[in-house]
C-alpha cells in the first residue's frame, strides 16, 4: 500500500505539533499508518477504533484514524474480486493466458490487484481494463474500427461534424438541445437509525454559461431545498429528511434546461501574450493540491511533450496527440483512494475521463497556459454517464473547451479528427466549474468524492454516507 507513504507522515506530523503530547494516541496512529500501509485493513481498523475510545479529548488524531479507516473501507470495495474469479473473468475477456502473461501484466500494472488482509484482491474492474489496454496497445485496427463498433462514437462524429457547418460564420453555440432531467437518489432502508435526519446534496445545471441556459426548477421532493449560487464551483440543490425505519429515502429534482455545442476552429484562435499579472491567469495557471501540482513527473513530462514548441494553441495540440497515442481510457478508482491522480495516470499509462484531465491541467497550468476544470454529465441519448473535460484561455479568444478522454475522431478531415481539441459536443449537463470547492450548506463529514461532484453527496451526525450505501439515477427527456 506503498501509495499513500508520503502522505500519512505529513499527516501526523502536523497532528503532533498541533496537540498536546500524548504518547500512548501518538503510537496507536503509528502503528495504525502501519498497518494501513502494509494493506492489513483489519488491523488498522482496530487501532482506529482504539484511537476513538482512548484519544477522545484529541480530535484532530481521532479525525485522521476515522478518515483513514474510511479510504480503507472504501479500498476494499473497490478491490473485492478474489484471484480464483479474477481469473475467470480474465479468461471471459481476453481468452486463454498463461501465468508468465499474468505475471507481465501485473508488473506493469495493467492487470491492477493488491495485497489486503493478506490476500491477493483485484481490482474489480480489473478484467475490463486489461481488455482495452492490450487492445489500445497491441490491436490498432481494433482501435481505428472503434466507430463501425461503438454506435455512440458513430452519432458523436456526426454530430460534431454538423456544429463544425454551423460554426463556420461565427464560433458561438450552436446547435442547442433540450432536455428535462428527473434525477434521484435513494438511501437504503436502515442506513441511517429511524428519526434521524439525513442530509442530501444533488446535482444541478449551472446558469452562469453560454453553452447552458433556460434552466428551470420543475420539482423538489423537500420543500424546504436551499438552491446553491452560480458562485459556487459546485452546483448543487440541497434538502434534507428524516430517516424512517425499513424504508428507503427518497430524494427527488426535477429540472429542465438547453445545452448547446460549440467550435472554435483553431485557424482563427488569436494567441496574444498572456497577461501573467492578470488574476485570471494567476488562477488558472496556479497549482491546486493535491490533484494539480508540479511535481517532477508532471514538469519532466510536460517539457517532453512541448519540446521548443512556445505556441500555446500548439502546446496543447501536442499534448493532446500524446493523450489519443499513449492513454487508453480506463475504467477507473475512486479518486478519494488516489492521492496523487497525474502520477497515478503516469505511471500506469492509463485514466478514465477525470484522470485524464487533470494530468493535462497539471501540464498546461505549468507550461504558463490557463486552464480550468468542467464537468457533470454527458447525456447524449442512449449514452448518458459521468463525464470531466475542461477549458483553456486563449489571451484574444477567451476561454475554449477540451474533451480529452474523448480523443481524436478516426477521419481524413483534420477539424473532424481535432474536434475535440477546440470544440464540444451539444450533449452536456455542466455542473461544476472547477474542483474540491465547498458545497452549499458546507458538508461536515469526508465527502465520498472529494474532488469532483457528479453523483451526489449524502450524511447524517453519524458520518458519511458512501456510494455503497446508496444510488442515483437520472431520467431524461429530450425535447421537453
């Protein structure tokens, strides 16, 4: 459990210069850390428990036990499928393997597992995974057929290539569509004990954006909702309810709004100098930890791909080839279990949308050139999902959308193949615009998706409640 070392430490050192000196609470979260690091979860959550009966009267140690038995919990959910059914998944996917095979693809992480409770434990969506992987690497026909196979990247390339005919006068949105969402989230009978009032924050479309408008609140289950501004990085609508005893809870929005796509052909994207004292581009070219730092990787890889190119609409098209080359999507952690996600997107050469996309922020916010987080739904019939992208600032143009995980477009026509690089699609629900901001009301405990906010948030005095302990749909009209 070698990836959150140099974490924990940190950690506990600032605890020790922040309390008073107790010795038995300072060697229990030692040896909590320990155990944690080693994977022997069963262990770590007996020092936690520990640290809350003897270490009452020290908070901030008992917050740490709590918040690290909480990522441990959430590990082994994420890495449930014991060796003997991993295999068998493994064999449904990709066939008959040996173990030198299996070996080589679990040293280069490809086939992801880890020791826990002394047991090996793999990814559960490990099987999954390794099929795109070998296929991004070692099939590129499969990679360049991937539209006569996939029905949704059919219709995408169709539709791009109509907002690219409507932007051909002017580089404003185009092609709105509209769409009325139900959205709910539903918290399992006894999560919570009867009478106990459950606190719930749900996704909705911001209003502060030319691509998205006509926003309208058709429905709330709670009467009593508090709408989050616009000022908020997360758009949210907040109610709250008490729990009954073996009944779910129900929490309920209905909304409507219009999502328009936009290109900005590259040919006639002004690059003037920034303007480096200007706050926007303090903001959007600063570091945000944990997830957007400079670390060595991030600078070595950056400079690599760049190379003497100081153009920034270039820089980023370089890097953007480098993606489509070299990073396979890939399902994907929970990122409350990922310390350091470039590094992570780094080392193992992979990355679903989000992981992706803050690798390239890292980059691009090093390399001098603003950029800043977007993300919500995408909600293209038949296809809707989670889905992270970002905008970059052009000083002269202004701020123009990327979809990295979305890569180039197989075609001969360069704006189809570079579509995404300065164009986005119609089918979006833009909630956030930004990362790991507060929500409104602030949430008290950990949140189960600390960076991002898609899903959805739930808790009670109690704690957290985890996405184990609930689910979340989303029904969606077109047209309405």
């Amino acid at each position: 459990m070698k990836f959150l070392k140099r974490t924990i430490p940190v950690l506990i050192f600032a605890v020790s210069i922040s309390c008073t000196n107790t010795p038995d609470c300072t060697i229990l979260l030692i040896h909590l850390e320990s155990e944690f690091n080693l994977g022997n979860f069963k262990n770590a959550g007996i020092m936690a428990d520990s640290i809350r009966n003897y270490c009452r009267t020290d908070q901030n140690r008992v917050r740490l036990a709590d918040s690290l038995n909480q990522i441990a919990q959430r590990i082994l959910l994420d890495f449930n499928i014991p060796e003997e059914l991993a295999m068998k998944q493994l064999a449904d996917r990709v066939g008959v393997f040996s173990e030198i095979e299996k070996a080589e693809w679990e040293s280069l992480t490809w086939l992801e597992c880890r020791t826990i409770n002394g047991e090996k434990m793999y990814f559960n969506r490990a099987a999954s995974n390794l099929k795109r992987i070998l296929d991004f690497h070692y099939d590129r026909a499969i990679r360049d057929s991937a539209e006569a196979r996939d029905p949704e990247m059919a219709e995408r390339k169709i539709h791009t290539q109509a907002i690219i005919r409507e932007s051909s006068v002017k580089s404003e949105p185009v092609m709105p569509e509209k769409m009325k969402i139900t959205y709910t989230i539903t918290i399992e009978p006894d999560a919570v004990p009867a009478g106990e009032t459950v606190r719930c924050w749900l996704p909705y479309p911001r209003e502060d954006h030319p691509r998205q408008g006509e926003v309208e609140l058709i429905s709330a289950s709670h009467p009593d909702y508090i709408l989050s501004p616009d000022t908020t990085v997360h758009r949210t609508i907040y109610m709250e309810a008490e729990a009954e005893e073996g009944v779910p809870l129900v929490f309920q929005t209905g909304f409507s709004y219009e999502s328009s796509g936009q290109y900005i052909d590259p040919d006639g994207i002004t690059v003037l100098p920034y303007d480096s004292s200007s706050a926007l581009y303090r903001k959007f070219t600063s570091e945000e930890p944990p997830q957007i730092r400079f670390t060595d990787n991030v600078r070595k890889l950056a400079d690599s791909i760049a190379g003497s190119e100081e153009s920034p609409l270039e820089i980023v098209r370089k890097m953007y080839h480098w993606f489509s080359d070299n990073i396979p999507w890939a399902g994907a952690l929970e990122y409350s279990i990922i310390p350091d996600i470039p590094g992570y997107v780094i080392n193992n050469r992979r990355g679903d949308c989000g992981m992706q996309t803050l690798l390239l922020m890292s980059m691009l916010r090093y390399k001098g050139i603003p950029v800043k987080w977007q993300s919500g739904w995408k909600v293209p019939p038949g296809f809707r999902n989670l889905h992270d992208w970002c905008e970059i600032w052009f000083e002269g143009t202004g701020w123009v959308p990327l979809d990295i995980s979305y890569g180039l477009q197989y075609s001969d026509d360069r704006k189809t193949r570079e579509f995404y690089i300065t164009g986005i699609d119609s089918w979006r629900l833009i909630v956030n615009d930004g990362i790991s901001g507060a929500l409104c009301p602030e949430k008290k405990f950990m949140r189960s998706e600390p960076y991002d906010f898609q899903r959805g948030e739930v808790e009670w005095r109690g704690g957290n409640l985890y996405f184990d302990k609930w689910d979340y749909q989303m029904k969606i009209e077109y047209g309405k």
